[in-house]
C-alpha cells in the first residue's frame, strides 16, 4: 500500500468564531501522516456561492452541521478512502463530478467537500516533509500585504454603517511585522479617537475585530481611519480600501442604492467613488456595486485606474469570472475557497485570474476558526493580499502568526508584497 493512500477519514462538528457549528475534517494517510481542516463560514454572502448545507433542527435554531459531519464520514470518506492523497484533482473532483453531481454542491454540501479538500492537502504535504505553502508551490516567496479591516458596518456590525468594511493597507512596510506593528498601532489610536468623539461604549468591535462607532455615511469613517494613521505616524507608509458590499443595501426594483438615508443610482455610485479617491488615498473597493450589474462594473472600471474586486460579483467561481473577464468587469477577484468547496477549484480559479491579468486577494471569512490554512495558500499562490481582519482575537491573529512564521521561514528568499503595490501610482 502506498503511504499517501488515504486511510481513513473523520469529521466532527465544532463551533466557529460566532458559536456557530462548523464542520473540521481529519485525514490520515497509510504512512501515518495527518491533516486536519476546519471550514469557515460567511454572513455577508453572495447570492451564488456554493450551497453551504445546515440541519435545519431546532439545535443552534437550524445551523447544526450534524448531518454534513454524517455525509463525510458514511459516505464521502469511504468513496475516497484508497486514493493517493497527492492526487489532489482527482480527489477533488471524484467529490465534485461523481459524489455529489451537482451544480452548487448542494448534495453533498460545499461545507463538506471542503473540509475533506483541504485536510486531505496537508495530510498530503505531511507525507512529503514540506510545509503546505511549498507542496503546493515550490516557487512560493512572497508574503502578502494584509488588509486590516478597522471600522466594521454593514452585516458584520450592529452600527449605522452600510459600507461593511474601511481598510488601511501598510504598503509601504518593510516587512510582514512591521505591518503589523503599524496596523497594531493605528488600531489604538483610532480606538482613542473614537472614545473622545463617541464615548467608551463606542469602541465595541464588530464579526472581523474592526470597530463599530456610531458612524454613518463614508467620509466620516474615512476621515477617522485619515486621523488614526497620521497620529500613529504613518500617513507616507498606509493607503486605505473599503469592501462596500453593495449588494445589501441595493434594491433590485428600484435599481437604487440606499446609503446614508439617500437614494443613488449606479452612476451616483461611480461618481461618488472617484470623488472618494480624489480626496483620499483609496486604492481598493471591493463589491463597490451590485452582484449581478457586470455591466456597471465595466463602466465602473474604465472609470477609476485602482483595484476593484470582486467578491459576491464572482463569487471564486469560473463560469463568473470568465463573464467578467469577457465585459471588462473588476480587475482582482477575491479568493474564498468555501466559495467554490474544493482546494482544486479554488487554485483553478485563481489561474485564470492571473492569465487575463486580474489580481488575487486571498480572504477569510468573518466566521472563523483558529485553522491558520489560508496564511499557507495566499503564500503559495503569491497572491500579494490577504485580507483577514484586524491585529485581535484568535481565528484573526492566528493567520498573522502563521505568515510571521512562513516570513521567517523563507528568510532571504522572502518578498513583502507592499512594495510593488503600485494601484493609482501610490508607490513606496
């Protein structure tokens, strides 16, 4: 028998960042190697991720994931046990094209397909002596600018904002820890601002650890996160970014947008962007309109020359990004591996990006666990970006660790990517 046959596999039900149940799934290999993976969730989803599946009981009002846990270990782990755990597509795929056989892996659950994706990759990568970013790539070098998301509205908030997240990217950093310090740092002067504007009760935190003042509209949080950097003594080394997340806060009828108390149209919203970027340094605006307009992301980017990324617009899946490859719409596709439900989709995904000049944002979600994996994968794709909260709490910090690791790991050979971050001529 060979030693990366998979032996046997085994899920369990655990809780996520929220408490809410999660699926982590355990390979083990005929020569004894381990992975293990846990499966994050989202709140702010879009309308064509694959089908993430619940009980649907009364435990944890529906969102138990028993039965998913049941469909890995009764019918998903004996399909596969035997398969060389190297032969990551074919694993994959046997889930994908003969398991499950449905559009949106809403048989099997994409929840359950990619906890067995993933655990099986680093079961794999244990039988080979390497750290899963260079299993997956022998080439991996760089370590990724993180977007630290420090005001936090929209569905990951109990505040007034409908802009989900504003963003300050350290580009100008030496290195992975010095981001880190700097973003550390901004955070602790914006917490103060916000208690001599707000009060102590303001400086509460939101899903992804940025806070939830009561703030409304764009500029004023703009302005706050302008004001943190510049008494933390950063303003020549941070460029900002916000995730919109259009979507919900877009009426489909109307055809409106609901921001702040006021209506716009999709040309208000275009407008309204390049004033933004006219006025600060924003670089990056993910979902910035609604997830299925591609034909206003196209207008949208031949209007503004900086980063606009796709997240409910592609949702990591093909079939969308080739439609908005094919109408110029975005330039960068946000990277969710449980969007997709496979490790290979995932990576596929990604390749086409790269061959039609789009970026790649690797992102947690903001229901996390403490699995470090995308850390691994942001590297082993040099994406560049990572996008994965703020410098607080476990399921965020513990992905700052690992890639403080793998930096320390590569050495010489490590290359932070915050210097050739160039979108809109803001090089360092």
């Amino acid at each position: 028998m060979r030693a990366t046959a998979i032996q046997s596999i085994h899920a369990r039900e655990i809780i996520d960042c929220r408490g809410y149940p999660t699926v982590e799934v355990d390979v083990w290999l005929e020569g004894g190697a381990f992975g293990r993976a846990s499966v994050p969730a989202g709140l702010s989803t879009g309308t064509h991720e694959a089908h993430e599946r619940r009980d649907g009981e009364k435990r944890y009002r529906g969102l138990g994931v028993r039965k998913v846990v049941d469909t890995v270990n009764k019918e998903i782990a004996p399909a596969l046990k035997g398969m060389d755990a190297v032969n990551q597509r074919a694993v994959d795929m046997l889930m994908v094209h003969e398991l499950d056989q449905t559009a949106d892996k809403s048989r099997l659950g994409a929840n359950a397909t990619l906890g067995v994706s993933l655990a099986t990759a680093r079961a794999a990568a244990a039988a080979c002596g390497l750290p899963l970013y260079r299993y997956l790539n022998a080439a991996a070098r760089v370590i990724p600018v993180p977007l630290f998301n420090l005001i936090n509205g929209g569905k990951h908030a109990s505040g007034q904002l409908e802009v989900q997240e504003f963003i300050i990217m350290p580009v100008g950093a030496e290195n992975l820890s010095e981001a880190l310090q700097i973003a550390t740092e901004v955070g602790w002067e914006l917490k103060d601002l916000i208690i001599q504007r707000y009060g102590k009760i303001a400086a509460n935190t939101g899903d992804e650890g940025g806070f939830v003042p009561p703030m409304s509209g764009v500029e004023e949080p703009l302005d706050a996160l302008v004001e943190a950097v510049k008494r933390a003594g950063y303003s020549d080394k941070v460029v900002y970014g916000m995730d919109v997340a259009a979507t919900h806060f877009y009426d489909p009828q109307e055809r409106v947008y609901t921001l702040a108390g006021k209506k716009h149209s999709r040309e208000d919203m275009i407008q309204l962007y390049k004033d933004l970027c006219n006025r600060y340094k924003l670089v990056s605006i993910e979902d910035a309109l609604y997830e299925d307009d591609f034909e206003g992301w196209a207008a949208l980017t031949k209007e503004l020359d900086i980063q606009l990324i796709g997240d409910d617009l592609f949702v990591t899946n093909p079939h969308r990004l080739h439609k908005g490859i094919a109408m110029g719409a975005a330039n960068c596709i946000l990277w969710k591996v449980n969007q997709i439900g496979t490790l290979t989709e995932a990576l596929d995904v990604a390749e086409i990006a790269y061959r039609h000049g789009y970026g790649v944002q690797v992102s947690e979600r903001s229901g996390e666990t403490e699995d470090a994996i995308i850390a691994d994968l942001v590297v082993a794709l040099n994406a560049g970006q990572i996008k994965t909260g703020a410098t607080v709490r476990g399921e965020r910090t513990s992905k700052y660790n690992q890639l403080l690791r793998i930096e320390e790991e590569l050495g010489a050979h490590a290359v932070y990517a915050g210097k050739q971050f160039c979108w809109k001529g803001y090089r360092v």
